[in-house]
C-alpha cells in the first residue's frame, strides 16, 4: 500500500498541474480568434474619419462591433473585405456594426481606395459599406500593440473586449461569433 | 514519528513533482503560443553589409551590397511588387560629401500565390537576397575611415497576416585610400559576376 501510495500520488500531482497549466487561455493566435481570459473594457480612444471628424470609440456602445485595423498597403486585410461587406449586409440591421481602422495608411490614398475600389461580393461588385476611420501608433498601443495585420476586435454591447483575432478571418467562425453576441 | 518523516519526504517530493511539471506545461504552452504569433518585422528581416573594394580608392567605382535575410515562412515585396499599393523593397543611401550613387540593382521577385491572394500571385522575396548599389568615390571622399548609412525599407507578411512596413538602418564601412592606391577585391561570393543575388 505504502509503495504504492509513494508511486502514484506524485503521478497524480504532475496530471493535475499539466492539466491546470495547459488549460490557460490568452495570447495570440490566428484564425479563428483568440478569447481573453476576462473580458477586457475597450481602450477610451477617438479616431478621425476621413474627413477630420472625431469618433470615439465609445459612441459604439450598445452596439456589437467589429473593429478591423487593415491597411491599403496589406493584401491579406484586402483579401477579407468581402467577408466585412457581406457581415455588415447581413447584421448591420440587427445591432452590429464595423469600424474599418486604416493603419500605417495616409487619408490620401485611404479616401479614393474606400470610395472607388470595388470588391466581388457573391457575384455583385461592391465598394466598402461600413465607417472607416484613421488609426495610429498611440490606437493601435491602446488596443494592445498590432502584432500583424488584419487584427480585428470583437466588442460586446457592453463595451467589453469578447475576441481577438490575428491574421485573414475564418468567415464561418466570425460569423458564429457575431451572432453568439446579437 | 516516522510516519511524520515519511509523510513530509512524500509532500516535499509531490511538491517538487508539481512544480517542475507546472514549469514544463507553462514552457510548453508558451512555445505553443509563440509559434503562431507573428513576430516583428525587425525580428523576421536581418540584413547585414558588405563592400566591394578595400580600401576604397579615390576616383573608383565600388559596390555596397546589402545582403538581406528572411525568416523561412515570411516573405517581403519585391522592388517591384504586383500592385501599385503594394510596398516596394527600396535601399536608400545617405551619402556623405564626396560619394555618388551611380545605379541600385534589385533581384527579380518571384511570383507566389498565398492562402490570402489564392488567384493573384505576388511578386516578393523570401529566403535570402542581395540588393547592390554602385557608387564612386569622389576626388573630394575624406581619405579614411568612412561610414555610409543606407535605410532598407520593407513589408513583410507571412501566409496570414501581414506586419506594418518599416524603414531599417543598415550602415556600410569602408576604407577610402589616396587616388591610385592598390585596392583588393574582397566578398567575391557576393560581387562576382556569377554570384546569385536570391538564394
């Protein structure tokens, strides 16, 4: 008995702790996003649309928002639009919107890019249907510093930070996402 | 009282147990996590200097090259990527007085398709490549040791995500002799004329 206590509990005690550590959630990730292990309160921040306009970003309150930081300059933010107009088709009416932050990006090319740039949404040619808004470096530090671009940020009705998201959106689990939240 | 001594030994031992297996699955974890983060651009692009003549003679043409490396899974715009909007791959010299830039030579990117751009292939560098300027040295180039800052200038992306464009200072030393000095031509691996420019 007593050999067998001394054999199997320290076992015991190494599954529990390997358990308990690899259950931690956080950081970063690709994809299909990445939950916090606390809901965070969205940064007090306020962006310049294009034409010079203060928003700030808690004027949102109430609703469900998507913040994407994209850039004209990055091709994976450009490869993803599609995925942002057709979101914004389906669940703008419902209590969501997008807020499309232009990082690492000038108005000048930011302006005629939004305004003239048409993208195929299933088979129909459309232009950007959601706010876009001027970042920069102190934002994106708000945010928690951009570690690659397209990041997006799910936000809750509450203002609380539900989901990060690294890298091109996997459409089917924004999609879930989103809806989990309306 | 030796079951006291035994049940200490076994809570000292279990202790030690958890700790260390804690220590290996938080490692672990760690690791996991970094490896699907993208790292900064400074982290992913090392570039490093080379010159083609020392010492430099007055009144002789030579060669910079700027030899830049990218992490295996990252690629950058080539000089001339396939879309206008695209950042292109650029070295800037800040010459001091008595140096010209006679021309900036770029490889040939080549054209890749990403998960991001499945139709569209992108015309970028991976790997490692070789971007070379030539410049004189003027009668007037102070005579010795001479530094030459060059900014790279790039945007990088993996298959994923993209990392913002950053400008890089990349400094170049040489040697400038009198005019008409003996010169040796040095890092033939790069400045031959068989040397490849992208690996």
């Amino acid at each position: 008995m007593n050999k067998v206590v001394r054999l199997l509990l320290p076992v015991a005690l190494c599954l529990m702790a390997t358990v308990g550590f690899s259950g931690c959630k956080g950081g970063a990730s690709s994809g299909g996003g990445t939950q916090p292990s606390a809901l965070a309160d969205e940064p007090n921040v306020t962006f310049k649309d294009l034409q010079g306009n203060s928003v700030p970003l808690s004027g949102f309150k109430g609703k469900v928002l998507l913040v994407n930081f994209w850039g004209t300059w990055c091709e994976p933010c450009r490869g993803e639009i599609p995925i942002l107009i057709r979101l914004q088709q389906n669940y703008s009416g419902k209590g969501f919107t997008l807020l499309g932050v232009a990082t690492n990006d000038d108005v000048s090319a930011v302006g005629p890019f939004v305004h003239n740039t048409q993208f195929n949404v299933d088979g129909k040619q459309e232009t950007m249907n959601y706010p876009i808004v001027m970042g920069s470096d102190d934002i994106s530090t708000k945010f928690g510093g951009l570690l690659g671009m397209p990041t997006s940020y799910l936000i809750n009705r509450d203002g609380k930070i539900v989901k990060r998201y690294i890298g091109s959106l996997n459409e089917a689990q924004i999609v879930k996402d989103v809806e989990s939240q309306l | 009282m030796r079951l006291a001594r035994k049940f200490w030994y076994l809570s000292g031992l279990c202790t030690l147990m958890v700790i260390l297996s804690g220590g290996i699955a938080l490692a672990t974890h760690a690791t996991a996590q970094d490896a699907s983060a993208p790292k900064s651009a400074l982290e992913v692009v090392k570039a490093h200097s080379y010159v083609s003549l020392d010492p430099v003679p007055r009144g002789k043409d030579f060669q910079i090259a700027v030899v830049v490396n990218i992490e295996s899974g990252y690629h950058m715009n080539s000089h001339k990527p396939s879309d206008s909007y695209l950042i292109a791959t650029t070295l800037t010299p800040q010459l001091p007085a008595g140096f010209t830039l006679v021309d900036t030579m770029y490889p040939a990117g080549r054209n890749e398709k990403f998960p991001f751009s499945p139709d569209k292939p992108l015309n970028v560098y991976s790997g490692s490549v070789t971007l070379k300027m030539k410049l004189t040295a003027q009668d007037a180039a102070p005579i010795g040791s001479t530094t030459i800052p060059i900014t790279l200038r790039y945007q990088a992306c993996n298959n994923s995500a993209c990392l913002p464009p950053v400008k890089v200072p990349v400094s170049a030393q040489l040697q400038v002799a009198a005019a008409g000095a003996s010169a040796h031509a040095v890092h033939p691996e790069i400045f031959s004329a068989g040397a490849s420019q992208e690996k």
